[in-house]
C-alpha cells in the first residue's frame, strides 16, 4: 500500500509551488486600455455531470471579480474604455471523490467578448470561446472535490478564465493602439524590470530569548500546621 501511494504523494509534493498568483506581478501591457463595463452572465449555463451545483449568480460574481481583479482601475489606468462582457456557457465542479486514484477535476467553458465603450462597437467579430481547468497543483492531483469548497473551487477556475482572456488581448494589440512590436517592446520592458527588481528580503530570524533569571536556592519555609475548626 505504501508503495502505491508513494509516487502520488511526491508528486503532490512537488506540484504544491506550481500554482502562481500572477497578479502581485507588473500588469501586462494594454496600450491604451481601461476597463469600462465588466459584464457577467450565466443565465444558460449547464452543469455537466458529475459536479457540485452552483448558482447562476454565483458564477457571475466570481467571474465579475476575476476581470475585475485582473484589468480593473488598480492595474490599468489607459485612456480609452473597453467593455468585457463572458458568458458562463458550462462547467463541472469535482465532488469528493476517491483519493489520488479517481479524484474527478473541475472545468468551466465560457465566450468572451469586448467593445470599444466610446464607439459603441464590438471589436471581436466572434465571441472568444475558452476552457480551463483548475490549475496543477498538489491539490488537483488528489482532486479539489477533497481539498477545497465549491467557492473555492469557482473562484480558481474564474481566476483562469480571466487569465485566458487576457492572453487573447494580448493577441490583438492593435485593438489598444499598438502595433506588433511595440507590444514586444514593452513586454521586454516588463521583463527587464521584473528581473532587475530586488529580491524580498528575507524575515529578521526572531530575537533569542533572554537567559533566564538564577533563582537562588532558598531553604523551604516552616508550614504550621492549620488549627483545627470547632465544632
């Protein structure tokens, strides 16, 4: 038994560091963009089998919350307004399942698409369909239905949708006023900052504490014995 377990579990091990919460990095350039409406609509979507049911509206505020998190005011402060609106099309949410050996994953389907707020006009001719699956990390190899909350869960899965959404931007720089190589350029430039920023410093190793006090030996005092009570 322990040695079936045994690679599973270093796998776990090492897959624990692959999960990266991109956001603490520099924002990926976007020319000009600025995040006007963040639209969100699950009204049609469908629950594949086997999965934990989650509600529309659910979906929409965690998927509102990844856009939001992802190109709102905090990241990106451009000069035009863009419009992203995402259907929540499907999904599967893995219940507990069998450790390691059959743990089932979770998965969301959804459209993308975005407008330009002062044109009124929709830059992507078709609606961008995308896939994503919860990130590989310790926790998917046994399966998340074992490891984390549904909301868990659908936060995860919107945080990829979001990053997929913006690797689909990035694929189109001359909706946000650049060219090919300028976007390049200023991906480089990201580069070049991220790598000559200096490392965190690492955390002050806590204070040794202070010896403790000599306690002199002192002889034991004399208990006189309690006077009995009367009756």
């Amino acid at each position: 038994m322990f040695q079936r377990l045994a690679a599973p579990l270093v796998a776990l091990a090492l897959l624990a560091a692959c999960a990266r919460n991109d956001l603490a990095e520099p924002p990926m350039p976007l020319g000009e963009f600025a995040l006007g409406l963040n639209i969100a609509v699950a009204d049609n979507v469908q629950m594949v089998p086997i999965s934990r049911p989650a509600e529309p509206k659910d979906w929409e505020a965690a998927i509102r919350k990844a856009v939001d998190d992802r190109f709102g005011q905090s990241r990106y402060q451009g000069t035009k307004l863009y419009n992203i609106g995402i259907s929540v099309d499907a999904y599967a949410l893995a219940p507990p399942g069998i450790p390691v050996v059959a743990a089932p994953k979770s998965v969301l389907v959804v459209t993308a698409n975005i407008w330009d707020d002062a044109a009124q006009k929709k830059l992507n001719p078709e609606g961008q369909q995308i896939t994503v699956f919860e990130s590989l990390s310790g926790e998917t190899v046994i399966g998340t239905g074992l490891t984390r909350t549904k909301q868990q869960q659908m936060d995860a899965l919107a945080f990829n949708a979001a990053v997929k959404v913006q690797d689909w931007l990035l694929d189109h720089p001359e909706w946000f006023g650049m060219t090919e190589d300028e976007l390049a350029a200023a991906l480089a430039a990201r580069s070049a900052a991220m790598a000559a920023a200096p490392a965190p410093e690492p955390a002050a190793p806590a204070a040794a504490a202070p010896p403790a006090a000599t306690v002199p030996d002192v002889p034991p005092a004399t208990v006189e014995p309690a006077a009995p009570s009367l009756p």
